[in-house]
C-alpha cells in the first residue's frame, strides 16, 4: 500500500512534560492504525501535530504524499486530506446538521452563502457512508453517538484521505460502537486511511492492522494486529502485568449500610430494591437508558424520587440536594466528567479539595493554604495523577488524568457510600487499574461501593455482587465469582 | 412545510409574537391612542436609535462577544460630526460616512484589546465605555450642540402624505435608517460566509479554531460592525433630537441589551436572528408605550421591562433543560 503520511523526529515538550520524545510514524492509504498509551502519554498531542493545530519541535519531519512540511497549519492540512475527529467532536451545537458538515464552504474570503451546496455537500457525504440524519435538526439536538456521525460526515465531506478518531468510542454504548467500527471498515475499503485512538484493547485488536504503542511520550514501537493480543498490548503500554478478579467474600454478617425498598420514579425506573452492605463493592450494568444514572442521581438526591424509600444506616432518607447526600456520607463521580464532574478552567488543585471547603476551613472561613497544598498532594500522589504543576488549570491534563481528579475530589470527602457512574471511560489500563485498586482500598475499609459499567468484565473482575437493569427495572442479580462474561452478556442483552 | 412550521411553533421567536400580539390586542382595546397610524409611526421613528444599535449588538453577541461601550461611541461619533458639519456645511453621504468612520475606529480598539490582550469582552467594553465617555465630557465640557446645518435639521422624508389633522407620514431619515441596517444585518449574518463564520465563532470557539477560521479578523469584524452601528445611530438620534448632548445617549446600553436578549440571541454566543431582534424591540416598544398610555409611571415600565426579561430567560432555560434531559433518556 503506498504511504500516504510519514513523521520522523517529533518532538514537543509543554513547561516541564515532554509530550512526544523523538516519535516516528507511518501512515499507509487504506489501512487501520491504531494509537494506545495510557493517559497522557501523547496521543493526542502527536494528533495535533498532524492537524496542524501545534507546531512540533524544530528538527521534525512531516512528510505527506512525498511533500515535506517542518510544521503543518489546520488549512494546509485539511487541504492534504486530513481530517481529525477530536474527542469533544468540535462540533457547533448551534447550527444544523446540515451546516455543520458544510462549515467548510464558510472557510477562505468574503463570499456569499449557497444554501443548496452546503445542504448537496452534506447529502452526498452522508449518502457516502450511508447514515441519514435530518440535515435541519440543530446538532445539539443528537444523540452523541449522531453527533460523531456528524462529524464523521464533515470529515468525508472534506474528502479525507486521512480521517483522525481521538477515543470515538468512549461515550458509545456497545451496540453504537458496533456501528461505528463497520463504517470504520467501510471506509478503509474506499481507500481511506483511519488513524484509531482507544483505550478499549478488545476494540482495538478488533478494526486494526497494524498498532502504534506510546509510553511517556516515546514510540515504544508499531506492531502487526494479528500477533498481539489484549494482555501483550497492556504489557507494553504499561510495562508491567496486570491481574484481575475480587475472590468472593461472605458479606451476610455485615451492616447494611444503603438500602433502597420500590424505588421508583417515572420515565427513568420502577420498583427498584436492593440492599448494600460495609465494604460490599456492588456492580449494576446495563444498557444505556435502562435507568442506571438515574437511579444514582436519585442516590445521590439529584433526581427525586416519586416512590419508595431509602434507607442509610438504617434510618429514612429523603434527599432533596446533592449537598445533604454529601452531608450523609455520599459521594457520586459522574459518568460525564466533563460537564458535570469538573470546572475546566479552574485549577487542579481548586477542583481537588472543591468538595471539602467546609472542613479545610479555617480562621475567619479561610482556607489555610498549607492544609490545602497538603491535601492537594495527598490526592496527586495517591492517585498518582500525571501533573507538572497542581495550579494548572485541568483543562491541560490528559482525558484520563482528568478523571482522576474527579475521583480525588470525592474521595477527599472520605464518603460511607462512593457511586462510581462508569469510573474509567477513557481512562488507560494502568489507570483503571489505578482506580480498581483504590476502589478495592477504600471497599477494605468498609466504604461501600456502587459501581455502575457498560463494559461487562469491569462489573464482573471488581465488584462482589453484579445487578443488571433493563428498561428501568432489576432484571437480574449475580455473584460475581460464580458468574461469567457470557452469562451477563446473555443477561444484559435478553 | 408542516414540519417547518413545528419547528417554528417551538421556537423562541413564536413565543414572543404571541406575546406581543396579546399585547397588541388588549392595548388596542384598552386605549384610545396605541393601534393609531401616528402612534406606530412615532414608536417607529423613537425607537429606531436602539433598533440600529440591537442589530449591531447582535452580531457580537452571536460572536460568543459583548459590547456595552456603543453609547459612548455613538456620543463620539456624534458629537464629531455635528462639530464639522457645522463647520465645513458638508453633506448627508459625508456625515455617515464620518460617523462611520469614529464608530468603526473605536470599536477596532475594542476588538484588539479583546483579542490581544484576551480579556473578556465585557470587562474591555466597561473599560472603554469609561474611558470613551470620560474623553468626551472632559473635551466637551459637556456643552451641548444646539444649532445643526438647516439641512440636517430638516431631515429626509419620503412618500410624504399629510392627513387631516395637519400630520404628515412618510418615510424619514430613522426608519429608512433603521430599514437599511437590519436589512444589512440580515445580508450579512443569512447569506455571506462572514456572517456564518459569526454563528461558527459563537457555537465553539476552540473547534474554530482548530478548523482554521480567523478568529482575529472575525473578532475585527464584528466590534467594527458594532461601531459603525453606533455611527449610523447616533446621526439619526442627533436628527431627531435636534441637538447633540454629549450625555444622554449613555445609560441605553441596557435597554439595547434587553432588546436583543429579549428576542432571543444568548450572552453564551452562537444564537440569536435579526428576526427575533425586531420582535424583542417590538416587544420593548409596545411594553413601554403600552404603559405610557395606560398612565404607568415611567418606573414601573422598568419594572415590567425587566419582569418580562426574567420570564423570556427562564423559559428558554426550562426547554433547554427539558430538551437536555430529552437526548440524555434517548
Ligand atoms: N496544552 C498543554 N499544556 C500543558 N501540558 C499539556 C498540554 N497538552 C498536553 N499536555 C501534556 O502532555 C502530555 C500528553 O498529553 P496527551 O493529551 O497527548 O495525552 P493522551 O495520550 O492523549 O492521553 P489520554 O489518553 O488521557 O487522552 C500530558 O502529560 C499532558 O498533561
Ligand atoms: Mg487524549
């Protein structure tokens, strides 16, 4: 096949982290590349690079179609073929379906609007990868899994040769993540050249031909698809090997310490029962809109209930905020880290120790900023979060390590009762482990543990007992250790 | 077409034209004065000032911007003109095209400073807005022009028509004015790529970038436009009032701001139409005329004003919320 993109030597170093150290890669027309590396380990900075969006490091090569360029700007490389699909999309929510895959068109000097080439353009490329959307529905209307077909579409539309995904999966549910990896084939059929970042290996190995590692920035090398596997690939991302499964303990004798009795609430679920115990880690799957974040919402007083009650430590609880849920010893780390978990803008270490103002507080409502640095660095280390300096604001850390600080922002608040809504979406192997482990720690101590996952294996290898919700009711219930893949699989999908 | 329509009924600019119609019904009938031709054409020739300034508002506002330094600009530009116009006679094409020119040259200040220096829109305009009006005080002494060129003072007036009471109608030099710049606006936002570019700004700055849109010549682009708004304005006002006082025009910031937000744009950038901009100032113009005519002290005009701001922008964050919670249970 012949080369479509060739980089040598990229560097580029943000302050103190050196994002990308000396990396090499090709790119052929028409094959599958994938990008993985843990969290932060400068996939999405070397994505920058080959858009044009950050110039590297003097000394880099970027070689496209045989013309060399020292660095790229965003309109040279759209013009070679290049189209990236960032992990927040860049989509504009207030226009059309039909614009925002035309946005090109609007591009270059003062001209006049033709209307009936944008929506044509738009047409043709979805009739290319055969979706079809309402072109005059505002894109923030979609779903998110009809937001990146959008701009899926204005990639095509630019006649790509070279189309870019940055994590496309992390928000999908799997039956999304189906569809979008046959349109990943299909595009390859037509010559296309797609470049794959995930942290899901199974997806990985499943569309991929050939496989780039990246660790601290370094190439550690580019490997033929067919000779790994899940657990090669994890070694040399991480270089170290990994164990799961919670061997099954009996958790009869302890207190219980939530419990809910017909929970209901219309539109999100019904009748819902179950009892979680000190230091139970309890598992809930299903698929997405089977009311899963709507019941840890209600847990977490966000989402009132309409019926039934629940129960902590033995006494009623009617939660009308998310402050008195915090106040009774419950924390919830959301499943959208970006919107609900995080203020971008503000520093790491603001959004650290956000949730436990009140008790860092000292003198005349202060905060004593010794306490603060200390708790701040606590959480750093313990989380081994990847930050040159916790003053940044969080929007400069990798996805994954953003995550992280959601979950020190909870975890300062040293709840009874921790909800993790789908803890590691876009978070490496390392880190998950990171996270696994931390949950199992703090699970040790008798916190109990509410862990709720579209991805199977991550209910099944780390939480104790396993509920499965379907359409908003409890449709089953499993121990994990005498449980399996398939049987949840089976469950989950019946 | 039916699908159109639905989509028009859940809009934003629905809303309002249902409420002014309402009010248009019940002032009619309340009052002997409000659904009279002299009375549209008054509210249309008074309100003409803050229409122009609305659609110029509009455009930054859209850009994910704000501006609230127009008046000051506009009491520059007027104050200016009318000085040389009365110095040098000049004609109609060089006056506009004077107070273009203060208007487009100030807010090109504001739009490198926004842009250079990458301080919020809002804190640069509150900045100039001071600085702009303390200059002119201080130059002025806050001396008033009284005495404009006859010309000027006698205005434009076209397909005049004088009814039986001795009043006359037409066209005059505000509300073609205010026809031309909303008109222009609408071009600008609706059918070049520039105005789109606006909308593409306001929707996600970042992704604009990183699509390659010069965010710097846009940034250019609307504070001037803002300017030249504030240029044209200011002449019509000046026309109107028959003089130039360096200190009546700032303190309409607001009202300007109200209309435009009323009619739908969002101070977070990337939404708002020309056409919901005229039914916000509609809806402004019949509000305050409405309770002038019904006796209502001018107070509690205010007070309606900004209980029915309060309203508009709670309901669009209630669909917005409904509509989120719609996507997120798909
Ligand atoms: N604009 C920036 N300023 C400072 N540091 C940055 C910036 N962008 C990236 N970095 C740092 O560069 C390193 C590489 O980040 P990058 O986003 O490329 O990682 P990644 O491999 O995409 O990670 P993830 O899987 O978490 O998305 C990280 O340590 C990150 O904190
Ligand atoms: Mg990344």
């Amino acid at each position: 096949m012949p080369t479509f993109l060739e980089l040598t030597h990229i560097s580029k170093r943000f302050g103190g982290v050196q994002a990308l150290a000396d990396v090499d890669l090709t790119l052929e027309s028409g094959e599958v590349h994938c990008l993985v590396g843990e969290n932060g380990s400068g996939k999405s900075t070397l994505i920058k690079i080959i858009s044009g969006v950050q110039p590297p490091e003097a000394g880099g090569k970027i070689i496209i179609e045989s013309r060399e360029y020292s660095h790229l700007n965003p309109v040279e490389s759209t013009r070679a073929g290049i189209q990236v699909i960032y992990q927040d999309l860049s989509l504009f929510p207030n226009l059309t379906v039909a614009e925002n895959i035309g946005v090109g068109q609007h591009l270059g000097g003062f001209h006049s609007v033709d209307w009936n080439a944008i929506r044509a353009t738009a047409k043709r490329a979805m009739e290319r990868i055969g979706v079809n959307l309402d072109l005059d529905v505002k894109v923030e209307d979609l779903s998110i899994a009809n937001r990146q077909l959008v701009a899926i579409c204005r990639a095509m539309a630019a006649d790509a040769k070279l189309v870019i995904m940055d994590e496309p999966t992390a928000s999908l549910t799997r039956h999304e993540v189906d569809a979008l990896l046959a349109l990943v084939r299909e595009l390859k059929k037509k010559g296309i050249c797609i470049v794959f970042v995930s942290h899901r290996l199974d997806e990985v190995l499943e569309v991929a031909e050939r496989v780039t590692v990246l660790r601290d920035g370094k190439k550690v090398g580019t490997y033929d698809a067919k000779e790994m596997n899940d657990h090669k690939l994890a070694v040399l991302m991480t270089g170290k090997e990994f164990h799961y499964d919670l061997a099954g303990i009996d958790l009869s004798a302890r207190k219980t310490v939530l419990s809910t009795r017909h929970l209901s609430r219309k539109g999100d679920y019904k009748d819902i029962s179950f009892d979680l115990r000190e230091g139970e880690i309890l598992g809930i799957t299903g698929l997405l809109g089977s009311g899963r974040t709507e019941l840890a919402l209600s847990l977490f007083g966000m989402n009132p209930p309409d019926g039934g009650e629940i129960h902590l430590n033995g006494k009623r609880l009617a939660l009308t905020s998310n402050r008195e849920a915090i106040d009774n010893g419950i924390a919830y780390v959301s499943e959208d880290r970006l919107t609900l978990g995080l203020v971008l803008e503000q520093s790491i270490a603001s959004n650290t120790i956000v949730t436990i103002l009140d008790k860092l507080k000292g003198f005349m409502g202060l905060i004593p900023q010794a306490a603060r640095q200390s708790t701040v660095d606590r959480w750093v280390k313990d989380l081994s979060i990847k930050v040159s300096n916790t003053n940044n604001p969080v929007k400069t850390l990798s996805g994954g390590n953003q995550q992280r600080v959601v979950l020190a922002k909870w975890m300062a608040t040293a709840p009874r009762v921790l909800i993790l809504d789908s803890p590691t979406v876009g978070v490496d192997i390392s880190a998950k482990d990171g996270i696994y482990e931390i949950v199992r720690g703090l699970a040790a101590k008798g916190v109990a543990v509410i862990l709720i996952s579209d991805e199977i294996p991550e209910v099944l290898y780390h939480s104790h007992r396993i509920l499965i919700m379907r359409n908003g009711r409890i449709t089953g219930e499993f121990e994990a250790h005498k449980s399996s893949e398939d049987v949840l699989r089976v469950a989950v999908n019946a | 077409m039916p699908e159109n329509f639905a989509r028009f009924r859940r809009s934003h600019e629905f809303w309002l034209l249902s409420v002014i119609l309402i009010l248009v019904v019940g002032l009619s009938v309340m009052t002997e004065g409000f659904l009279t031709l002299q009375n549209l054409f008054d509210l249309l020739t008074s309100y003409a000032f803050l229409g122009i300034l609305a659609s110029g508002l509009l455009v930054v506002l859209i850009s994910g911007g704000i501006d609230i330094s127009f008046t000051a600009t506009a009491s520059i530009a007027q104050y200016i003109t009318m000085l040389l116009a009365n110095k040098y006679g000049l004609n109609w094409f060089i006056v506009f095209a004077m107070a273009s020119v203060v208007g487009i040259g100030l807010g090109a200040i504001n739009a490198v400073l926004i842009d250079r220096l990458n301080i919020s829109s809002i804190i640069v305009s509150i900045a100039t807005l001071n600085i702009f009006y303390g200059l002119l005080v201080f130059i002025t002494g806050g001396k008033y022009i009284y005495s404009l060129p006859p010309w000027f003072s006698h205005g434009i007036y076209w397909f005049e028509y004088v009814d039986a009471d001795e009043i006359s109608y037409g066209i005059n030099l505000q509300i073609l004015a205010l026809a031309v710049m909303f008109t222009l606006t609408w071009l600008i936002l609706n059918r070049t790529n520039i105005g789109r570019q606006i909308y593409v700004l306001g929707g996600n700055r970042e992704a604009a970038q990183r699509l390659g849109f010069n965010v710097f010549r846009l940034n250019i682009l609307v504070y001037c436009y803002m300017g030249l708004t504030a240029g044209v304005a200011s002449l019509i006002q000046a026309q109107l009032a028959q003089s130039v006082a360096p200190t009546v025009l700032v303190g309409k910031e607001l009202d300007v701001l109200a209309a435009v937000v009323l009619g739908g744009a969002s101070l977070a950038g990337g939404v708002g139409t020309v056409f919901g901009t005229i039914l916000g100032l509609t809806l402004l113009a019949v509000m305050q005329n409405g309770l002038i005519l019904l006796g209502v002290s001018s107070y509690y005009s205010q007070f309606f004003v900004g209980l029915v701001i309060l309203l508009s922008v709670s309901a669009t964050a209630l669909s917005a919320r409904r509509k989120r919670k719609g996507v997120m249970t798909e």
